[in-house]
C-alpha cells in the first residue's frame, strides 16, 4: 500500500499569506480546492499531498507570477516550522544546521526526502521526490525549497551569509532569470542535475555565533514529541520519533514502539515496508543522528554516549558507528572539534 505523504500547515500558511499581499483571498482559494482551514486548529494535523498540491495549482493560476514560490517563502518566520525553526537557528554550525534540517525534514513534507552529502571540497544539500507531481507544481517545490533553507540559514548564519550557489533543476523563464538572483542573493545555476543549496566543506565547522546546544537539542525533543503524535505522518518518520524518545530512557523494543503506535509488531513490520523501511534502518539511523549529537559534546566519553544509544559497550558503538558513517567516533568527534 503506497504510504500517505503530507504537508505541515506552515507551508499552507505560508501560500495563503502570500495570496493574500497580491490582493487575493487565500482562504477562499484554499477552501475551493476542499483545503478547510478551521480543521487545522492543531500543529499535529497536516495537510494531505494531493491536497496542498491542488492548493499550490490553484494559487499558481491564480497569481501568474514565475516567482509566486519565493515569495512565499518571504512569509516564513523561525516560528513557521514549529520547533524546527529555533532548533535551527541555535545550531552550533553549518553541519549541525544542515544535519539538523535532514534529521527533521519530515516535519516539513513526507512528499521529499532530504539530504545532505559532504564532500572533499563542496556540500550539497538536496531532496528526492517521493511521490509524482505536475511540472509546475514540482518547479513551485523547488523554488520553495532553496528559498526556506536560505531563509533558515541567514536567520542562523546571518543576513548576509551567501552559499557557493544553488541549484535549480529545470529550465525558469528567460525574463525571470534576474529576478531570481535578486531574491536569492546568490549565483544560481539553472538546468542543474538535481535542485539544492551548495556550501563549501571548509566552512561545515565554523562555530556560528548564535549557537546553542542546549536550546537546540530542547527544539529537538519538542520536534520529536510533534511528529510522535501527528497521526497524518509517515509511520516511519513516527517511529524514528519514538525510538529516540525511548533512548532516552535506556530501552528500544520494537513491541513497545508498536504498542505506542496501537499496532501489533505484524502489522509495524508491513507498514515499514510499505514505506520502504525496516524497524532495523530506522532504529539504525536515530542511533546515527542521535550519537553525532553526543559526540559534538566533549563532556560525554565515547563509552557513556554507547550506553545513551543502546550499546552495551563502547566496541560494539564504534563498530556499528562505523558501518553507519564511515568514520569511528573518534574520528567524527575530531571533525567537529579539530583542536
């Protein structure tokens, strides 16, 4: 059974508002395409994908404006993605930022999946569809995409942080080439491959002067606590919620996540599956982004942060560590803190 995708109501707010400035009624544009916005009185619900994508037809006939995506994004707030937003921008640097966005992507849109790929030279920060979409609806995604993750990131980094340039797949409107660089303020390269925000490796690890582990890592729990609960979203993104939730408190069983969840561990097992997971791949990546979140801290051995992701002993860490990431903990941990 195809797996349900869903959109979080920052981005519904974001359409309607703009709609609004160009002298529309984004209600009412929402309401015709069955968008009910007095249903969604809570964080925890969220839109259905075919839903805001018949929204965002709506508006794009509506406004005729090449450019409606990033001003929509002018609308985002840090309060727009709930937690997520000031869990960003306590980030202690541009790796913990775009580790951060990966790990809680899922709180924005199930129809993408984000990811973050450091090289020797250049890092990319990108997404994969997950479902299909229209053309124009899957230029309007794109468009928001690189223009939220600037947004965030001159929050965190300041106004006038600038990436090495970002990427947009697909062809733009010659007249409206311009304009984009003036809304991005930065190089982009059109036609590119695959749509993303491109940043030198070098400065991955420059402390930001805003940083804040211990608000960040509150943000988290309380991203955590909202996706555990939202009932519209992917189970596997539900489970991953809870399975760092249980780390907490020393214990990660697959039948007591599924009894969270109201479900027999048969059927867990065939809804991972119908997502594209197993337990296994979701416990092993909350294991992952939980311990590069230990390791940042140097108050924490490597034998106390085996214990807190539910290793017996440090070996078997290192070693599952190892497999996840490439690197021992100790060489991730030099990384982040080269001194």
């Amino acid at each position: 059974m195809e797996q349900a995708r869903s959109s979080f109501l920052g981005n519904f707010r974001a359409i309607a508002l703009t709609l609004d400035d160009e002298g529309l009624d984004g209600l009412a544009i929402a309401r015709s395409v069955g968008l009910d916005p007095d249903w969604y009185s809570s964080p925890a619900r969220r839109v259905p994908a075919q839903v805001m994508t018949s929204f965002q037809r709506a508006s794009i006939e509506a406004t005729s404006d090449p450019l409606f995506a990033l001003r929509c994004v002018e609308n985002l707030t840090p309060a727009s993605y709930h937690a997520l937003g000031t869990g960003l921008m306590f980030s202690s640097s541009l790796r913990s930022f775009f580790q951060r966005f990966e790990r809680f992507f899922p709180l924005i849109t199930t129809m993408y999946e984000a990811e973050f790929r450091i090289g020797p030279n250049e890092s990319l920060f990108t997404w994969r569809r997950k479902i299909d979409v229209p053309k124009d609806n899957a230029q309007f995604d794109d468009d928001s995409f690189v223009g939220v993750v600037l947004r965030y990131l001159r929050y965190t980094a300041g106004s006038g942080y600038a990436p090495c340039r970002v990427a947009l797949a697909g062809a733009r409107p010659n007249e409206a080439h311009e304009a984009y660089h003036e809304l991005l303020r930065c190089d982009v390269e059109f036609d590119a491959a695959e749509t993303g925000v491109v940043v030198s490796s070098a400065e991955l690890d420059v402390a930001l002067n805003a940083g804040n582990r211990e608000l960040a890592n509150q943000s988290d729990q309380a991203v955590l606590e909202l996706l555990s609960r939202s009932e519209d979203a992917d189970v596997a993104v539900r489970v991953y919620s809870l399975i760092v939730e249980s780390m907490a408190e020393g214990t990660v069983a697959r039948q007591s996540v599924a009894a969270a969840l109201n479900m027999s561990s048969t059927a867990l097992y065939e809804s991972l599956k119908s997502s594209g997971t197993t337990f296994q791949e979701v416990l092993d990546r909350a294991r992952r982004d939980v311990a590069e979140l230990y390791l940042e801290r140097d108050e924490l051995s490597l034998t106390e942060i085996a214990y807190l992701v539910g290793f017996s002993d440090s070996t078997n860490f290192a070693r599952a560590f190892r497999r996840l990431t490439g690197q021992s903990p100790g060489e991730f941990r030099d990384a982040v803190h080269p001194s």
